[in-house]
C-alpha cells in the first residue's frame, strides 16, 4: 500500500503546527525534576576534585551528623549493590581494553567529577551541605590529559590494562595490495593534514535529573529520568543492578535537548535505583550545571592525521587517515564506537577507488569520559575530508569548488556502491551545491571580495563550503553486528484503530524536542485517511511502549517513523478484509482511499474505517478466523542507512585587527528525501547548524595540564546566544530515500555536520591572501588573530 | 523568615529561609514548575520571570527580595485557556523545540517588547542575549518575537 494520492488528505509535506508546543508553552509540562513525588530522599554525589588520585579514606562521620542526612555511601559500601560493571555497549575489537567502571570510584579516581560517595538526605540543601563534611584524603598521580601523551604509555593510567590504549580499528580497502602506497607514490598532487576536534560539551538547557520509585511490594521500581534511551537503559539497568526486567519499568517526561548527552547509562541513575531499593523509598537526583559539564559525557575529542593523493585533474586517487580517539576516564555506553561512526565518511560525498586506509586507536585520558555528541563521528570525519580537499585545491592552485565537482559522486551513480561496500541509497551532490552556490550569490560575493580584500585591508571577505553525507538512520542490524555492536538497529511501532476511529500510535522512539508526536500523527493520519488531531502518539514509557530502542543517531524517521506506516499498512490489510467480507466482496476488488473502503468501479458500496473499527470492537460479524479489533504491531530493520546530504556555503567578514568572525550569510542546501513537516525540517537545520558553527566559533571544553576543566560552566564554557549567530537561510533539494516506503531520510545531525568545515574554510579563505592556510577550532578573536600574525610573520622572513 | 509575594496575581503568606532564591519559592513553595533553572551562574535565563512587569532572572533573586512583590510566570499568562500573543507567535513560528528554555525565553521576550514594541532583529538577538537555547539556533525564536511585535 502506498500513500494515497488523494489531495484531500494529503496531510504529509504540511507545515502542520506542533501539538508539543501548548504544554511547554504554558508551564505545563513536566521535566523529570518537576515530578512531585512525595517522601522522596535526595542524593548528592561528591566529586573528585583531582584528575587522578589515589583514595587513601574517606570519613563521613561529620556528613551523618548533619540534620536531615539519612545515610552516606562510599564507592566500598556499595560493591555489592551492582551485578556487573557499568555498561559499554560497543566493544568495537575483540580486544577492546575496558577498564571496570562503578557508580562511585572505591580505590582510585580518574577524573574530575568521578563520583567518589553518595549522600541522601530529606532535602536536597542537605544533602549538598553533608558533601563539604565528607573528609577524603587522596593521593595525587600525574594525570594523563594529552592525547599523544596518552599514547606514549607514559603513565598509565589503568594500571591492570597495562596500556592508555583501548583499541585500534582498522578498516584497510584495496582493490589491489599495496594500492594505496602506491597511489600516494605515482599520484601527483599529494596533501597530508593535522586536524585537532576539540572536546565538546553537549549542554543540553535541561541538567539530567532522575527519580527512582520502588513499589513497596514485590521488588518493581520505577525509574524516570531526563533520558534519550527509556528502553535501552531499561535493559541494562536491570543487567547492572541484577534486577529482573520485567521489573524494571523506566519513563522519559519531557526531555529538555540530549544531544547524544542522554544516550547513556549514567552512574546516578543506577545510584537511584539501588539506593531507592535498599531504603525501599523513592530517591531523586538533579544535576547542577557545573555538575553537568564533568558528570555528563563530552563530545569529540579526536587528532585527525588526513592524506590525500590526486592526479593530474584532481582525481582522488587514495585515502589514508590515522586518527587518535579521545576516550576520556572510562568507556560509556557507545564511547569506542564513536570514531568508527565516522570512520567510512572519510571520503566524503566524493567517488574514490578502492584505495582507503583509515585506522583509529583510542586512549584513555583522565578526563570526563566522552561519547556520542550530535552528529558522533560524522561531523569529524566530514570536517577533515572537507579541510583536505581544500588544502588539495590550495596545492592545486585550483577553485575548491570546482574541484568538488571534479570528484562529487554523480547523480546517475545512485545508488553507488562506495569503496567500503556500503550503498550509498541516492543523491545528487551538484545539483544541492549549485543550489547553494546560487542562494549564496557566489558570483556576487567574490566579485566583491576582489573589491574588499585589497591589501592592508582590515576586513576581509570570504566564503567557505562544505559538501556532506550523512550516514543515518542506526540501523541494519546486521551492519551493526559487523562492528560488533551489541544491539539491534530495528525500530518498533503499534497502531491501533479505537472502537470510535480514534487511533493510538505507540513507538519506540523517544523525543526529546523533535517533535515526534506531530510528525507520527502526520504520518498515521495520511496511512488512515483520520484526522492528525484523531491521532494519539504514546511513546517513552516502557509499561506503554514496551519495545523500542529510542531516539539518537538521526533515526527516529527513517526507522521509527517507517515503521509506523508499515503498522498502519498492516491495520489497512486487516481492515480490508473485514470489509471486504461486510460488502461481500473480494479483498482485491476494494480500494482505500481517504479513510474509506470502495468497490473499485461502484464508489457507493463503501465503508468508513470509522464503520469497521467499530465492527472489529463488537466482533459481531467479522470473517473467519478474524481477530477482534484492529490493531499492529511491528518491528522494522531498515535494508539500508539513509544518506541525507547538502551543501552549505557561509560568507564571513574577518577583521584582522581584532580576529573577529562575523557571518554574514549562512546557506544551508539539505536534502533528507521527502519531509513529513518542512517546519520541523527547518528547524532540526537550524538547530544542527548552530551547533555547528558553536563548534567552528565558540566551543572547547579547556583543560589544564592537571586534568582541571577551566570552562565548567555557562559563564566560561561558551555556548552561543541569538546576538552572536545569524539567521540561517535553509534551501532544500528532494532526492527521496529509495529504501523505504515514506522516501524519507534523517535530518537532526545533518546542520552540525555540514557546519563546522563550512565557516572554518570560509575563515580561511577570507585570510587566504595573508598566507593564512590553517585555522584552529574553536577560531576565537585570539584564535584567528593569533594565525593572521603567524601566517603573515612567516611570510616576511 | 515570612514573605508575602502575589504570584499570578494570587497572594502567598509564606516562611523561607533567607537563603531561598525566588526560583527555588516558585517552584518549590508555590509549586508552580513551568520556571526552569538551566545553570548556577545566572547565565541561561531559562528561569526568567516578570517581577513587577520587569523581566528578571529568578535565580539571581531571593525570595525575601520579593516580599511584597507581584510575580507572574509562564503559566500566568494564559487567560481563560488562550495563549498570550508571544506564546501564540512562538507556536506559529516553531520557536521551540525540546521547551526547556521556552519559558524563560518567553517571558523575556514579553519583556523585551515591553521596553521596544517594534525591534529590529538585531535588537531581538541583543536583547535576547542573556537567554540560552541549545535547539533551536534562534533562528525561529527571533523570527517568533519579531511575528509577535508585528501583530501588535
Ligand atoms: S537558572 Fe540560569 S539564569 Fe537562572
Ligand atoms: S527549545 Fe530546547 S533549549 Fe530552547
């Protein structure tokens, strides 16, 4: 069954208004920490202050003293309240070194902000005020904060691995042995690179908070918590604490942003629930902001080393990319697989031979553990390809667009086999660029900037682009357990007719802002030829959704929202034979279109779903071997990722007197197959692009040399507000996914992945003129104007 | 110590301690939890507020600062089941998201139209600046509150 055509229905494509917005709107909505839940005990995690440092004791006698305290829990107090370590889901090697990871460190801490005890008090000021009465004594160690250092095995800092380094993943593709030295031998343009992804903070507006409710009988409790994942932290926080599942029931309330942030199993979560169990009362948790920026996972954090070889044309000819991952402290849920998400982008939207030698070794560090952090492996591969070829072009003495387009995979190539053997399933990178070249007013702009950048000008023009790909929509599980990750990428949907036409929607996907329960009603009521407003999507909630595996990597739509139209498919085929029996017809001979049944050919003997929902709840007269009431459910592995793509183009004006970037313009060329809501399109560009430009402008979690994080809050760490961004021009191309029914592709990481390369290249090239050929990220006004004095010191010599 | 402070324009006879900051009293005492606190250094401005019609970050007061004051928050402002005209335009304009900033930014938007009914959009996104949203880039929040001042 395919979508009808029928343009009175045609609810798929609208700007359809969010039905989230009213609640939160007015104050309405609850976030985990509005929850009142009576009797609660408060929890407060004391931190360590040191990177890393020997435990020698820990005194709470003075904490249990204070009024209001009920108990204080070390890191020793509680071995025995945990089954297994926490979990890392992705041991992307067979010897993938994974050092023991508790809730509360007991002989040695290895970042700052290990959690070293648990305090719960009745309230929440004292159960903060008994963290300054814990009396810890520690031992310094030298801390390990330096990647490379890291490596060099130095210090290390588990001593039991015997080694820094968690894993090397290599991913070796030649079509010949040896092609790929080769290549960069014969070739004759040859560019080889240095990249630095700084660490990010993902800063969701919403700290994490959780509260754990154990039912006085019987051993079930329930866990509410500021979640990206109810259903995969339901799984493993049962296998963590060795509670049956079936017990273990988690809810996601509102959600305020994730961001990958609460894709995770977090130590606090599992502290609740012992906790909760153990005093057999409900316990909650809140995250402070400082907290937040130490005890929530960070984002990237990688040294990308990049060649690429080209002939006379510009022709990629090999690839080779070595790069060092940034693990930080420990391993967290996905935290190996991050640079491995990136690891078959490192060629971009360009078409290469079979000669690719990538391989990532990952260290730990004695910082926060990182892990996925919008766009997760992507945004860092695409940075570097998108970097390369324009210092190729630069090598060249070529225009970077053009040499794009010497490379670009072609549009009459989809769906193209790519080097790695995954199929890229459609696209067409030049039309989505000169779209943006065009939106850009690219002619007009250089044009101008032959005008403005004269020498001794102190404001300088320049444009920048990225072309990408995005690999979205986790995913095949089959491709899944070929990188030995430990789950399913499948997705989960229920649809169920009321007896009154009304029409329930369950998924398993959990939003957290991306406005899920419209667009799955869109989808639904388009299926079903209902009302959107008919339509009720459930979700985030394991007692109602029972199957699922949430909501991250850009897959909510390509798989959930698929699903979704394939359980609708199915309530149609179920509903086709009932009517097809009460007009005493043939099945075949029916058509369904707007929500009504018809004899095709004799449009009067018809039937209203409305009629057959009801028809299925009585059961009066429904044909043999017919179940009562219509509802399905299924579970949907996608064939394939879905492979969004664009093409932005920034314009920036340097001053070389100050390094300030301002952006001018912002063009944002996406395409992600066809659009459920172009509103909510727009706004996931919007969103990802900021971050994006963060990324490329404002953005580093700054360590000293101890391991001690110098931006641990809204104040240091930068976080960009509305006067330092421009609005953003969004443009779309629709190159639908062939892969499923609803042609759609994914969107939320696309903007943060284009972004960062596109105004990096576009500083660069306003500074080209200067010698300037590099540009550190984030490019602050310290930043860029260190580079211009280097670049233009170097040139007088 | 006793404080009476009119939230929503309902009178409050309280006890607090000196150290509650009105944030913590609104959504605390009052139970009121649409006010959000997104930081702990008065930077995010997820929990403003109006306080005597002024938009103020409430983390920054407290409670006692407010005696005998009159506070309205996020949920004061619907009447009789309709939306504000800010909320309205940030419904129209899909300027938000995940809503965890939604409030304040709200509030702080009412505020900024307030002081300048007809803002350019370079004053939005100045007068903005002390209010943080990590999903929307702004973009369609700006465009919300310009829509807003245009509709007035
Ligand atoms: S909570 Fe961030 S400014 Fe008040
Ligand atoms: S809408 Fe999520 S922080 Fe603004």
């Amino acid at each position: 069954m395919t979508i009808t055509e029928d343009k009175s229905t045609k609810i798929i494509g609208t700007r359809l208004l969010r039905r989230e917005d009213p609640p939160l709107l007015t104050g309405e909505a609850k976030f985990t920490n509005d929850l009142n839940i009576p009797g609660a005990l408060h929890l407060s995690v004391l931190r360590s202050p040191f990177a890393h440092a020997k435990i020698k004791s820990i005194d709470v006698s003075a904490a249990l003293k204070i009024a209001g305290v009920v108990a204080v829990y070390t890191g020793k107090d509680l071995q025995s309240a945990w089954a297994a370590p926490m979990p890392c889901a992705w041991p992307v090697t067979t010897d993938m070194k994974n050092p023991p990871h508790f809730p509360l460190a007991s002989d040695k801490v290895n970042y700052v902000g290990d959690g070293v005890a648990a305090v719960l008090a009745t309230n929440e000021t004292a159960s903060r005020d008994a963290l300054d009465a814990i009396d810890v004594q520690y031992e310094p160690l030298k801390a390990v904060v330096d990647l490379e250092d890291a490596l060099s095995d130095k210090n290390i800092i588990h001593k039991d691995l015997g080694t820094n380094k968690s894993y090397t993943w290599p991913l070796l593709v030649e079509e010949t042995p040896g092609c790929v030295e080769e290549a960069f031998k014969k070739s004759k343009y040859k560019v080889k690179e240095r990249y630095v992804q700084q660490r990010l903070i993902p800063m969701a507006m919403e700290p994490r908070a959780i509260a754990a409710v154990p039912q006085p009988f019987g051993g079930d409790i329930t866990l509410y918590s500021s979640t990206q994942i109810p259903h995969i932290l339901k799984v493993m926080s049962a296998l963590t604490l060795g509670i049956p599942e079936q017990q273990v029931r988690v809810v996601a309330p509102s959600v305020g942003g994730g961001f990958g942030s609460k894709l995770d199993v977090y130590a606090e979560e599992l502290l609740c629930m012992a906790l909760a169990r153990k005093h057999n009362t409900p316990v909650r948790w809140v995250e402070e902001r400082t907290e937040n920026t130490q005890a929530t996972i960070q984002g990237r954090g990688q040294i990308q080393h990049v060649e690429l070889a080209a002939d006379e044309n510009g022709k990629i000819t090999a690839v080779r990319v070595r790069i060092i991952g940034d693990m930080g402290a420990y391993l967290q849920l996905v935290t190996p697989g991050v640079p491995i998400l990136g690891a078959f982008l490192y060629a971009g939207v360009y078409d290469i031979p079979k000669a690719y030698d990538f391989s990532c070794t990952s260290v730990f560090t004695n910082l926060t553990p990182t892990d996925a952090y919008r766009g997760a492996g992507r945004p860092e591969a695409t940075y570097a390809i998108e970097m390369a070829i324009e210092a190729l072009a630069r090598e060249m003495k070529i225009d970077s667009f053009e040499l794009r387009k010497r490379n670009y995979i072609k549009k009459e190539q989809f769906p193209y086999t790519a080097f790695s053997g995954l199929t890229y399933d459609s696209g067409d990178h030049l039309l989505a660029a000169e779209k943006a070249a065009k939106m850009t007013d690219l002619a007009g702009v250089r044009a101008q900037q032959k005008k403005q950048n004269v020498p001794g000008a102190t404001r300088l023009l320049g444009v920048g682009m990225s072309s990408y790909f995005e690999m979205c929509g986790l995913a095949p599980s089959r491709v899944l357990a070929s990188l030995n990750y430990s789950a399913g990428g499948w997705e989960a949907a229920t649809v169920r007719v009321l007896p009154t036409n009304k029409v329930q929607v369950i998924t398993g996907t959990s939003p957290h802002g991306q406005g899920h329960e419209t667009s799955w009603a869109m989808i639904a009521s388009e299926k079903l030829g209902v009302a959107p407003e008919d339509v009720d999507v459930l979700h985030s909630d394991t007692a109602i959704s029972a199957l699922g595996l949430d909501t991250y990597g850009s897959r909510s739509l390509p798989v959930g929202g698929v699903a979704i139209a394939l359980a609708c498919d199915k309530v149609i085929e179920k509903a086709k034979l009932i009517a097809a029996h009460q007009l005493e017809c043939a099945a075949e001979d029916l058509q369904f279109v707007g929500g009504t049944f018809s004899v095709k050919g004799s449009p009067d003997r018809a039937l209203p779903l409305a009629a057959i929902a009801f028809g299925a709840f009585t059961a009066h007269n429904l044909p043999e071997g017919c179940e009562p009431n219509l509802e399905a459910q299924v579970s949907y592995d996608p064939p394939n990722f879905s492979w969004p793509f664009g093409t932005h183009m920034c314009v920036v004006e340097v001053d070389t007197e100050t390094g300030a970037v301002k952006i001018l313009k912002y063009i944002a060329v996406d395409d992600c197959g066809n659009q459920i809501n172009p509103l909510i399109v727009e706004g996931q560009v919007h969103g990802g692009v900021v971050q994006g430009i963060a990324q490329a402008l404002f953005e580093e979690a700054v360590y000293d040399e101890d391991g001690n994080l110098k931006s641990s809050n809204l104040s240091e760490y930068l976080v960009p507000a509305a006067s330092d961004l421009p609005s953003i021009t969004t443009g779309h191309t629709v190159t639908p996914s062939p892969t499923n029914q609803l042609g759609v592709k994914g969107i939320g990481e696309a903007g943060t992945i284009g972004a960062a390369p596109t105004v990096i290249t576009a500083i660069i090239d306003a500074l080209s003129g200067l010698g300037v050929t590099t540009m550190a990220m984030p490019a602050s006004p310290q930043t860029v104007w260190k580079t211009i004095q280097e670049a233009t010191r170097g040139g007088k010599k | 110590m006793k404080v009476s402070i009119t939230v929503n324009g309902k009178e409050h006879q309280s006890d607090v301690e000196p150290r509650t900051l009105l944030v913590h009293y609104i959504r605390e005492v009052i139970g009121l939890t649409g006010t959000n606190v997104g930081c702990d250094t008065s930077s995010c401005g997820a929990c403003t507020l109006h306080m005597n019609g002024e938009a103020v970050k409430s983390c920054t007061i407290l409670a006692v600062q407010a005696d005998g004051a009159s506070v309205t928050t996020i949920e004061g402002l619907a009447k009789d089941g309709v939306m504000h005209p800010m909320q309205t335009a940030f419904m129209e304009n899909h300027g938000l998201q995940c809503g965890y900033c939604t409030p304040g930014m709200v509030m702080a938007a009412i505020g900024l139209l307030n002081e300048n009914p007809k803002p350019t959009e370079e004053q939005v996104r100045m007068g903005l600046e002390g209010n943080l949203c990590r999903c929307t880039g702004y973009h369609n929040i700006v465009k919300s509150v310009l829509a807003a001042a245009s509709a007035k």
